[in-house]
C-alpha cells in the first residue's frame, strides 16, 4: 500500500471578486504531490499558480472540490481550525517577508510556537536562527538587516515549527541573483533533510528546474508537469 500524498487536490476551483468582476481563478485542478519531494509552480503572471499555492497553505478556500494537506481535509475547518492546522503543518515564506517591524529576529521566529504554546520557544527559534547563519543578528529588527538576511528570518521562522509542508511564493523575488541562490540552498538543504515536501511559486526557471517536478500552470489550469528523472507527463487539470 502506498502512502497518501502530501497534498491531494481533486476537482479544485476557485471564483474571487463581486458581480461583473467575478473571475475564474481556478479550473478543475487535479493535482497530487508525494510526501518529501519538491515542486515548482510555474507560469505567466495571472495563470493562477499563486492563489493554487494559498489554497494548499489554507489561506484561500476552494469554491468546489478537495483539498486535502498533510492528512487533513481543508474544506469543513473553521478559520481558527485552519489557523491551528497551518501552525502545526505549514510553513510559508513569502517574496516580502511579512516580518513585524518592531519585534527583533528572534522574536519574528518565535512567534508560531508562542502561539502553538511551546514552552520552550527561544531556545528553538535561537536554535533555528544559529542554523540559517543569524546566530550574530539575533536580536536586530528587521529594517537593521538586508534583505537576504530578512529573507532567512522568515525562512527560520517557518520552518521553526518542523512542519510537513514548506510552501514558498516566489522566495527570491526581492533579492539579488547571489543572495537568492542562498536563500534557494538554504530551503532545498532545509527539504532533504528534514524529509519536508516544497511547493513553491518561481519565475525563475533555473529555479523551477531544481526541484523533483515542475508544474506548469496556465489559465487556471495545469498544463503539463515535467519530471526530472522521467522527461514530461501529462496531468489533467
């Protein structure tokens, strides 16, 4: 028997707006990703692969379908519901980094297990800065630090938590091509070992060819996704 994936999507859409600006974001996406494997989004600007990445963290709902995230199905949660599964499953690392100004480094990361109730929450996020290379910016706030070291904050403070899944929306969006490959190592060497599985959004194609499959999205819709190990298959969308 094998194992179920980490995210299964099954008949996905998604509508947002009002009235006559109503648009169809998502089309019948039919998408599963296996525990421990890594995956690029990619596609024009508007295709959709974004908002496919949110509704896999929980933080956009389906209109109509499954969505199913480290063995929980997402859909009959309450927002606290789903705020508590992200806490424990998901961590995010967004293109501008969503730290709060006034709170240091080590505050940012401590931030998810304060609200898991860790009790033990400085000394894991002091650990997990130590482990990005910030163990001497501990205690400098966010507008101390450049952007790359901005950027392995939130990526510290994500995966802080050990969770299942590392979802990152266009993570090397706001720095320079050198700091980006570090941050790109950091999450990938971050994957392998800790077994987690990697979703997340690129323009970059360099990047997207990094992973374990490449998804290309278009329309709202999955096009084609392409392996490494086996050339191009088809998924239906």
């Amino acid at each position: 028997m094998t194992n179920a994936p980490a995210i299964a999507l099954k008949n996905v859409h998604l509508t947002l707006g009002e009235g006559a600006g109503r648009v169809h974001i998502l089309k019948g996406i039919d998408l599963d990703i296996e525990k421990g494997t890594s995956v690029g989004l990619v596609g024009p600007s508007g295709s959709g692969k974004s908002t496919l990445l949110m509704v896999m963290a929980g933080l956009e709902r389906a209109d109509d379908g499954s969505v199913n995230v480290a063995g929980s199905e997402l859909g009959p949660l309450s927002e606290d519901q789903l705020a508590r599964f992200r806490g424990r499953n998901v961590g995010i690392i967004f293109q501008s980094f969503h730290l709060v100004p006034n709170m240091t480094a080590l505050e940012n990361v401590t931030v998810p297990l304060e609200l898991a109730g860790d009790p033990a929450a400085y000394e894991k996020a002091a650990a997990e800065l130590e482990a990005v290379g910030l163990g001497h910016r501990m205690h400098h706030y966010p507008a101390q630090m450049s952007g790359g070291e901005q950027q392995r904050v939130a990526v510290a403070r994500a995966l802080v938590v050990e969770p299942e899944i590392l979802i990152a929306d266009e993570p090397t969006g706001n720095l320079d091509d050198s700091t980006g490959t570090q941050i790109v190592d950091l999450m990938f060497s971050a994957q392998r070992d800790r077994n987690t599985t990697l979703v997340l959004v690129t323009h970059d194609p360099s990047l997207a060819e990094r992973c374990d499959r490449m998804i290309r999205v278009r329309s709202g819709e999955i096009e084609e996704a392409q392996s490494a190990k086996s050339g191009m298959e088809e998924v239906s969308a």
